[in-house]
C-alpha cells in the first residue's frame, strides 16, 4: 500500500477524484474547437482566401494579427499566473477569460467575404480578443494539474487532456463537414454562396465550449480562497512575479528549459497556426479539403498524445520533448518540400522533397489524388504525431522541475515561455511571406524555431530543483 505521503500530490494535498480530474481533461475537449476550428483549418483559410481575397497577402495579414496576440499574451501570462497564487482559487479567471473567448468567437459571425479593409481590421481584431481569452484560461487551468494528482501520473492526465482536446477538434470537425459543408443545403439553411457554412464555426466555438466548459466548475476542486481582495491579489502577484524573475537566476536549469520551451513552442504554435492556410493556398483546397484534412491529423495527434503521456512517464519528459520535437523539424521540412506551381492550369508542375519535379496534366475529381497532396498529407500526419507529445510533455515537466510551492508562479513563467516570443514566430512568417511573396518562404522560417529549441533544449537536467534561500 502507498505510504500518505505517496498519496499526496506535487502540492502536497489529497488528488482529486477521476470525476475531478476527468473534469479538468475536459477543459481542452472544450477549448480546442477555438483552435481546431477557427484558427487552423475552417476560419483561418477562409479568411486568407476569400475574406481578404489573396492568399498571400491573408497569411502575411494573419501573421500579424497572430503576432499582436502573441505580443498581449507575452506581457500579461506571467502576470495573470502570479495572480492565480495570490488570490486563491483558478475557476473564475477560467471563467471571465473563457467569456471573452466566446463573445469574440461568436461574433466572427460577421466576417463576410471579400470585406474592406476596415472590416479585415475589426475581423482581426476579435481573433486577438478571442486568441486572449483563450490562452489566458489555459494559464490558469495548466496551474491546477499539480494539486489534481500524484506526481507519478501527471503525465498520463496531462496526455490524456490533450488527447481529448484533440478529440474534441475531431468530432467539431466532423460535425461541421456532416452538418455544413458536405450537405448541399446546410443544417440551419446556411448559405454556401456567401459562405455561412465558413463563418458558422466561429458561433459553433463559441457554443461548444460554453457547454464542455461546466464540468470544470462543478467538480474539479479549485485553491481555497486567500481572503485577499482582486486588487491586492493583483500588487501581491505582481510583487511576488518579480521575486520570481530576480530569482530566476538561481533556478538556472529551470531558466534553460524556459528558454527552450519559448522557441520550440514559438516554431509547434506557428505550424499548427498557418499549415491550414498553406494548404489552401498551394493546393487550392475547399473547406471539405481542409476539414477532410484536419480530421486524419487530429486523429493521429490524439494518439500521438496519449502515446506520448505513456512515454512521459516511462523514459522521462525531457527524452519525450527530444524526441517529439526532432519528429517536427523534419516533418515541417517535409511540409516546406512540396510546392505546386501553375495551380488550375494545364502547364501545372507539382515538386516534392525540394528537387523531384513532375508535371499534373489534370489533377482529377476527389480529394488528395496527385502524390504532391499525398507526401503533404504524410508529412502532415506526422506533424499531428509529434505535436502531441511535444505539448503534453512540456506542460508535466514544469511540475517535474520547480519547488512544489512555487507551481503557481513557474506556470506563469511556463506560459511566458510559450508566448513571450510567440510573436516573433507569426510575425516572422508575415514578414517573410510578404517580403518575397511566397507562402512557402513564411513558413520556411518555423524550422529555425524549431531547431534552436531542440539544441538549447540539450542541456536540460531533469530533476526537481529545490527553493532558493
């Protein structure tokens, strides 16, 4: 029998119940659909392509409108961690966060097809409010894994999370193909013309997580209230985030993993961020391409996450982030491989692996039937498989590294380290793509992040560190 003090979590209190715990995995089931749906493979392409009307110039606009998000979050995770400690309890940062995602999500509503340049502003402007929203509740819901179970299973739960956020991205995605895009009416008589069908998923985000969202609140167990005001919360976490920073230099193998973190998860971020718009781009791919698509790769990534859970608490989270991490670089290199030039003429020419040429007299009816399409859809399942792992082991070493009553604090810190430069990775791919007018050279740009991540990440010792004096 496991002695009290195996019993104990990383925080030292009882583990929540599987109802609790299943409640909290249920938070990406519920979250995901934001990204599944509107940020990678339904709305970002829609935008790109026929919001803005250019698919260059929409992945360049995207970028930016990614990177000013980027930007917001970087500033504030930090902050908004440290406030969780401060005030006791995570759930209603969940919540007012989770709100202003879905009031964005739901109002995209309105992102009609070819719209003026003020509009395309105000449309980017609501992804940011959305991207916030989002990813600031996730800070909060990442911070209360370490007191839901005993050390030697956070990375099953973490994976088991992810593999139902992914689960989740699954059945939205089937469901808007079933229900919008396959039909020739529409569920709800949504029209194709102007493309209902496109624009529903940002009020179907919006939907889907305010239902999934409840059983966080009704049973997982939140940090007892600290009696403290949200004011004050706000000056003690704020002090307490710049102790945290001054004592960062004496947590340097903390530090080192942080750093690494940042830029692989800049490179990971941007993949999954623009792969759906470079779909649409190179290869002309409708919304049931594009869902067809999403659906193989969130199937593979919800079993690349459980897989890498399993491998998390087998051979250790830093062998899992090596290894998951090293599977990306060179799938995005095989992504970057495949060009197709002369798309919808008859002089096409498809390339694959940067130097195999062949020309596609006619590509034919049905979906991924020339080999161009089928190398980008292998390379893509690949990306699904190791972006898993990659996240849910990031997020369990944390817990593994940092002084068990500094949790709270370092998941800020965590969370600053996958956006403090996030957006210099979208910002990048806009740059680069507007520069030389090339999708391919935008996304070209991921495989450094990905790269130096994975070196810095070398050195990194996988051991608890203990509390400076």
């Amino acid at each position: 029998m496991a002695s009290q003090d195996e019993a104990l979590t990383v925080t030292g209190t009882v583990p929540a119940s599987r109802t609790g715990q299943f409640s909290w995995a249920l938070f990406d089931w519920a979250n995901q659909p934001y990204f599944t749906l509107v940020t990678t493979f339904i709305f970002a392409p829609y935008f790109t392509s026929h919001v803005v009307g250019d698919a260059v110039r929409g992945q360049e606009l995207w970028g930016y409108g990614q990177a000013m998000a980027g930007l917001c979050i970087a500033l504030l995770s930090p902050i908004m961690g440290a406030m969780a400690d401060a005030g006791g309890p995570r759930k209603p940062w969940i919540l007012a966060f989770q709100a202003v995602c879905i009031v964005a999500c739901a109002a995209l509503w309105l992102a009609l097809p070819g719209a003026p340049s003020q509009t395309i502003f105000w449309i980017l402007a609501l992804i940011v409010l959305a991207s916030l929203g989002a990813e600031f509740s996730i800070v909060f819901n990442n911070a209360m894994l370490p007191s839901l179970a005993r050390e030697a299973r956070l990375g099953r739960l973490s994976g088991y999370a992810w593999a139902l956020g992914y689960l989740g991205g699954l059945v939205s995605l089937g469901f808007v193909l079933a229900a919008f895009s396959l039909p020739e009416v529409p569920l709800f008589g949504l029209d194709k013309a102007s493309h209902e069908h496109d624009r529903i998923v940002g009020p179907l985000a919006a939907v889907w997580t305010a239902i999934f969202i409840i059983p966080l609140f009704l049973f997982t167990p939140d940090g007892p209230p600290s009696g403290l005001g949200r004011a004050e919360a706000a000056r003690q976490g704020l002090r307490q985030l710049w102790g945290t920073l001054r004592a960062l230099r004496h947590y340097r193998n903390v530090m080192l993993f942080l750093i690494a973190r940042m830029i692989y998860f800049d490179g990971l971020s941007a993949v999954f961020a623009f792969g759906g718009i470079y779909a649409a781009g190179i290869f002309g791919w409708t919304t049931t391409n594009l869902g067809i698509f999403g659906i193989i790769l969130t199937i593979f990534a919800a079993v690349g996450a459980v897989t890498g859970g399993w491998l998390d608490d087998r051979i250790g989270s830093k062998r899992t982030i090596l290894f998951a991490v090293s599977g990306l670089f060179l799938a995005t290199l095989g992504v970057v491989s495949v060009t197709v030039d002369g798309l919808g003429t008859a002089a096409r020419t498809d390339t694959i692996l940067f130097f195999v040429h062949y020309p596609v007299a006619a590509p034919g009816e049905g979906m991924f039937n020339t080999l161009t399409e089928q190398v980008f859809l292998f390379f893509g399942i690949l990306i699904g498989i190791f972006g898993g792992p990659a996240q849910a082991a990031s997020r369990t070493m944390v817990s593994r590294l940092v002084p068990p009553d500094m949790v709270g604090e370092f998941y800020g810190l965590y969370a600053l380290s996958g956006k403090a430069t996030a957006f210099i990775a979208p910002l990048a791919v806009g740059l680069f793509t507007g520069l030389y007018a090339s999708q391919r050279a935008g996304i070209s740009v991921i495989l450094v992040f990905l790269a130096v991540g994975l070196l810095l990440m070398l050195p990194v010792r996988e051991e608890r560190t203990t509390r400076a004096h």
